[in-house]
C-alpha cells in the first residue's frame, strides 16, 4: 500500500491530514481498534464529511458503522504525509533560529534528514551542534550535489535571505523552507514553504491587544 | 504616536505587515530615507495598492511622489505589531523543541519575554536552558500569576497537549501558542496561534513529490 502523493493536494486538506494522524496514534497508544469519522470529529472540532472526504484523497473509506481501522489510518496517514521517508536537508544560518531547530530531534522523527549546517562566522564553521557537521557557505554546492540534498533551510538574518536563496537553489535543493520574516523570490518549479513564526507572534500579539479587559 | 491595536486587523494584513518592517529594516541599515510602494511592492511581490491599504489600517500614509518615511515606518510597523513590547510567557514542555525554542534569542527580539519553562520531567525541572529556569508543572499557577504571564507556549508531546492548555488557561494565560500537531481547544476568548512546523512539512513534501522529475 503505497499511496506516494502524485496529486497536488489543497493545503487545507495537507494541513489537516497531520491532526488526523496525532489523533489516531494516540488511540492506537490506547489500544483502540476501530475509530468512526464522527468520533474524529467531535475530538478535533473538523465536520465529519470533511473528514471523509480529507480521507478519500489519500483512499482510505471507513466502514459502516465500524468507521476507520486505526492502525491502517495511521500507517497510510504517515506515508502519504512523507513522515516515514527520509528528505536531506541543509539548514543555513546556524544562529539562534537555526541552531535551535538542529537541535530539534523531532523533526527527524517527521522525515526531515537535517545533514549539515552552513554558516558564515568562522568561529561556528567546522563546529558541531547537536552532532551536525557545520561548513562554511562555499561548501555549499558540493554539500547539496554529494549527500542528496533536496531541502534548503533559511534561518539566517534577513539582510542575506534573498542570496542565500538564490545560492541553494543555484546548489541544486528543490525546495526552500522559510523561516526568516521576509519574502523569497524562487524561480518557477522550486517549492517554497513559509514558517513565520515572528508573523504568528504579530497575530496572537494583534488579537490579545482587541481581548476586552479581565 | 502610539499605534495600540484597538481594532482587529485581517490575519494576512497582519501577515504581511512583518514583511514591510523585515525591508524596511534593511533599507534604514542601508541609510534609505524614503520609500515607496511600488518599490515594496517590487521588492516583496505584493501590489502595490495592497500595500497602501494594510499600511493605511496602522494610519501611516505615504507623501505623493516621495513615498513613506523609512524610519517612521519601521518604528510604527514594530510598535503596531507588538514588537516593542514585552510580553511574558511560559514554554511548557522543555523538551526537544521547547528547549530550541528557549534558546531562541530572536523571539526576545519580536516581544517575546519567556520567563519560566515547565516540564513533568524531574530530571529536568529544577535546572535552567540558555538561563531561563525550568519549574515542575505544579508551580504553573504561580508562576503565570507571580510572573505576569500573558502566553502560554504549548510543546508537549500530542497526548498530553489538551491538560496542558487546560491548565493554562486554568491559571490565567490568555493566549495559547500551539506547537503541536494536534488542534487544542480553548474556552471563547483565549486567543489559539498554531505554528504546525510538521504540517509546513508535509505540505512540502507533497509540493516536492508533485514536481516533475529533473
């Protein structure tokens, strides 16, 4: 059973699929068998049908009035979601940002193979953080081309992000993940991810400020 | 001029907002006195009229043919977006990415004041990451309510992610900043912020799975 994603999903539904497979490992962990979309529903406030038809993208159907075997829901959940392949990463700027996310196991856990850090100050460069090799930026082509790489990390300061984008998809990576607060231009065919965290902070910072007061 | 976020703001102004002040930064560095949208507009891939209506909801207005006030901008962009404030937190969960995220220097930069970490570990409650010290989960009511605590950060692992948010919000916080993959529930007016790092993942993987081969 191999459902290796060849459609272009709806990031609605993309973004879904991983609480559905929180969901179901913790039953699974409590040694549930069977496990009804309306079940799934009421526990993550997702409507039902949505649920069913999230699930039938990746051809997984319940069965009447028994619902979704778990153990299988999770087991399609995680390969569909590219959780139990192995993608090489390299993550570049191996500051504060990106030094905390070498050291972030649980990424390896969801399929992300971080295998060096690049960074620019000399004093970090043939360092190690949480036992990952860091080079210098001119080893970069050569990182990406000979250990596989096909994910490029962005965690430097904001004033290098444009270059050092335009540097890993020079290198070779085939997707660029995001995590600085500014745009990226990237040539067409190359995959871009944004992880703002600084722009969920201005959110939750706008929507604590319009709270009535206690 | 105090900017104090009176009115809910559009979550993609708000999104966007960080990218203006990210450039504008960087021009002022660069000693760039005046700007105009449709250089913001060229520089970021945003229209150009978008970009004087989100800036107009913070009332900065720019002068005909000049353009915006690069300084003026970026002290109202941070001031609006919360940036030059401190907000307290508490990061339960100190693990693998709490404890990345402790050291993360750059959220003190954005307004983010982590005052305290909590973790049911015993061998790990009692010590202190990147200074911040770390407290056993029964003194979370203290501290939110001694401390000041407007922030709760959840990363705990997926099963115990509910009782921790029900937790905070028991003891006061009144924003939750979920990193877990899994969608918490919280009582009407208790601002949720999800930053799913695993679900950036998996849209990406699909993205990189749909693209045609090289």
């Amino acid at each position: 059973m191999n459902h290796k994603p060849t459609d272009l999903l709806p990031e609605p539904t993309l973004r879904r699929l991983p609480w559905y497979l929180a969901y179901v490992t913790m039953l699974r962990a409590d040694g549930v068998e069977y496990v009804s979309s309306t079940r799934i529903a009421e526990n993550l406030a997702v409507d039902a049908s949505q649920i069913a038809k999230d699930l039938s993208f990746i051809n997984i159907k319940g069965k009447t009035r028994i619902g979704y075997e778990v153990a299988t829901l999770e087991v399609a959940l995680r390969e569909y979601l590219g959780f139990s392949q192995r993608h090489n990463a390299v993550i570049v700027g191996a500051g504060s940002l990106g030094g905390a996310l070498l050291q972030d196991s649980g990424l390896h856990r969801y399929g992300l193979n971080i295998v060096a850090g690049i960074d620019s100050d000399p004093a970090v460069a043939g360092t190690q953080i949480a036992g990952i090799p860091i080079y210098a930026p001119d080893r970069m082509g050569s990182l990406v081309r000979d250990l596989g790489v096909s994910i490029g990390i962005v965690t430097v300061p904001v004033e290098s992000a444009q270059s050092v984008a335009n540097a890993l998809v020079e290198a070779g990576v085939r997707a660029l993940w995001n995590f600085t607060p500014t745009r990226l231009r990237v040539p067409e065919g190359v995959v871009i991810t944004n992880t703002s965290i600084y722009s969920h902070l201005a959110v939750m910072y706008n929507r604590l400020g319009t709270l009535p007061e206690k």
